[in-house]
C-alpha cells in the first residue's frame, strides 16, 4: 500500500544508508547489522527496539538507517514508528500518517492495510498513526501482543523506533516484548549520569542490549548524522 504526502516536512532524518552506501557512515550502520546477526547465533533476533536516553540523540535516524541495511541484505524488513507521543517516520519515508500501528491496534484497520511500501527495496513502514491518550498501555495491550506475532511471521526484521526511555515508560513496555535493544547516545549531549541511568532501566528489562549506537563522533571528516532523531 502507498500512500505518499505531498510535501516533505523539515524533520525528517537522513537515510544515509540509502543515499551514500558507500560512504564510511553506512559502514557504521552496517557494523551494527553485523553485531545483530552474530546476537542471532543462539537464539532470534527478529524484533529490534531502537531508543535512546533522551531526545535529539539520533534514534529515530539510527532506527531507519538500521532497516535500511537489513532490508539491503534481501530481507523482508518492517520499520515501525512506536513513538507514539512524537511520530516521525512518515515525514521522512513521505507517507501519510492517517493510519498506522494505532489503528491497527485499535481494530480499526487491518495490518496489510495500514503497512506502506517505501521506495527502499525489500524495505516497508508502519507509520505510528493517530497519536492516543494512553501509548503506554496500547504498547502493553494484548492487541500488541497479537499484533507482534502476526509481524514475526511475516518479516525477517521489525526494527521499531520508540521514545527516549528516561522520558517515558513507553520503550520499557516493548523492550519486554522484543528480541534485542539498540541503544543511541550522541557524543558531547549526552552525559555520563543519564546514560548509564537509561543502560540501568533497559538491563532490568528481559531484552537483549544488541549495542551502543554513538551519534555525532567524527568519522574521516563527515558526521554520524544523529542530531534529527
């Protein structure tokens, strides 16, 4: 299904793995890829959660970046907005924003019909759709649970972009139901005292810390594009 805006809007986050494959940025993305399939060893890796310990740290550029690299590899990759307090996915895949995870959750739309194909091969969104009174407990409904088993059937990869988790109880409620965390911090805005008090909340959480994502560290002249997320 595609349902395109007409403008873009000016938050969207790059996706520079898309537009510079070949650039020393998406190897940093695809280092990430390769840390998750060596987690996937063991036991499945098939829902990812990407947060952060607060805003502006570069989740949300980190969580389409990520997708973008699985889906290159040939998988069937579903980039979700969980970020149902601030969405911002549909402005950078250009999609609207109408329908999307909460009216699916909602029952007001059917899976099939709320995902959207982006121009990424291999690559579909589930935008966050309208945003509830109650993200946390729509995260933690057995809806969701459903919702969730029906997506491990039909993709290889789920990568969800949920909020900063020192901000809300949002991304701890779907940490427990996913496979594995990236966790996003941007160099030099970030500090010590919230870091390691995000690390400490998602350590308690039955998930797996899949890495460390550092946004805004140098890399042969050209930035880790984080300041959008």
């Amino acid at each position: 299904m595609s349902r395109s805006l007409k403008n873009k809007k000016k938050n969207s986050v790059p996706l520079i793995a898309y537009n510079e494959p070949k650039g020393a940025i998406s190897e940093q993305y695809r280092l990430v890829r390769t840390n998750i399939e060596f987690s996937s060893v063991d036991e499945e890796i098939k829902l990812i959660m990407v947060t952060s310990p607060e805003p502006s740290d570069g989740k949300s550029t980190t969580a389409a970046n990520l997708a973008i690299v699985l889906a290159q590899q040939g998988k069937q990759v579903l980039l979700v907005d969980a970020d149902l307090r601030k969405p911002s996915i549909h402005y950078t895949f250009n999609i609207s924003n109408i329908v999307g995870l909460t009216s699916v959750l909602a029952r007001k739309e059917s899976l099939d019909k709320a995902i959207s194909n982006s121009y990424i091969p291999n690559l579909d969104v589930l935008t966050s759709g309208a945003i509830p009174p109650n993200p946390s407990e729509l995260l933690n409904s057995k809806a969701m649970d459903v919702l969730l088993h029906e997506l491990r059937k039909k993709f290889d990869y789920v990568v969800f972009d949920t909020p900063p988790v020192l901000a809300v109880t949002d991304p701890q409620v779907l940490a427990n139901k996913c496979d594995g965390v990236v966790f996003v911090i941007y160099s030099g805005k970030t500090t010590k005292d919230k870091a390691f008090k995000a690390k400490e909340l998602l350590d308690k959480l039955k998930t797996q810390l899949l890495g460390v994502v550092v946004n805004g560290v140098e890399l042969k002249k050209a930035e880790f594009y984080g300041q959008y997320g």
